[in-house]
C-alpha cells in the first residue's frame, strides 16, 4: 500500500502501517485520516495525534488505552478522556486507528 503526499511515495503496509516512522508528516496523517473514513482532521483530531506522538517520544511505545485517557484527562479534562470521546473521532479507537493516523508503530496483536 502506498500514499502519495508532495509529490512524493510513502509506502504503508497491507493494513495501511507507516512502514518508516521518519517518513510522517501531518500532510500523510491527513491522507492516512481519509483511508479511515475520517474525510477531515479537526483540530480535536491533532489534540489526540499530537498527545500519542508525545507519548511515544517518551516512552518509546504507543500508549495503553487506560494510560492515554487518564493523560487527555489531565491534558484535557474529562470531556475529552473517555474511550467513546476517542471513538467518536478516530472509527476503530485509540489503537487500530489514531495511531495509525499519527504515524506510529503498530501494536503488538494489533491487526
């Protein structure tokens, strides 16, 4: 799988992964977003991306679910915690789908 930004080739896996984590750029995150029926990136949409990037740069692994809304919590406040406030930007939820969007690795188990 391949996505085309700035007249330039990034290659995806099969299940549309980032396969060179250097290669992100919020132009791919936006044509990543529309593979996931996520026609538009709202800039509530770059809180959670921008918040899981964090998390990775300082962990050096995505965020659990449970960790990542107690982070958008403190970040946020609590409208902006919950799994379903997550679901309800990102279709398949924090896993399978924003960090996809965001460019990160994916999960172990995650298909």
């Amino acid at each position: 799988m391949q996505a085309a930004v700035n007249d330039k080739i990034i290659q995806l896996s099969e299940a549309g992964w980032l396969e060179n984590l250097d290669e992100w750029s919020e132009a791919l995150a936006v044509e990543i977003a529309k593979s996931e029926s996520i026609p538009e990136l709202t800039d509530e949409h770059w809180d959670v991306i921008r918040t899981a990037r964090e998390y990775f740069r300082d962990n050096g692994v995505v965020a659990e679910p449970r960790a990542f809304s107690k982070i958008m919590k403190q970040k946020f406040g609590d409208d902006r915690s919950s799994q379903k406030y997550i679901y309800s930007l990102f279709p398949t939820g924090l896993i399978k789908c924003a960090n996809k969007v965001a460019g990160l690795p994916r999960p172990k188990g995650c298909s």
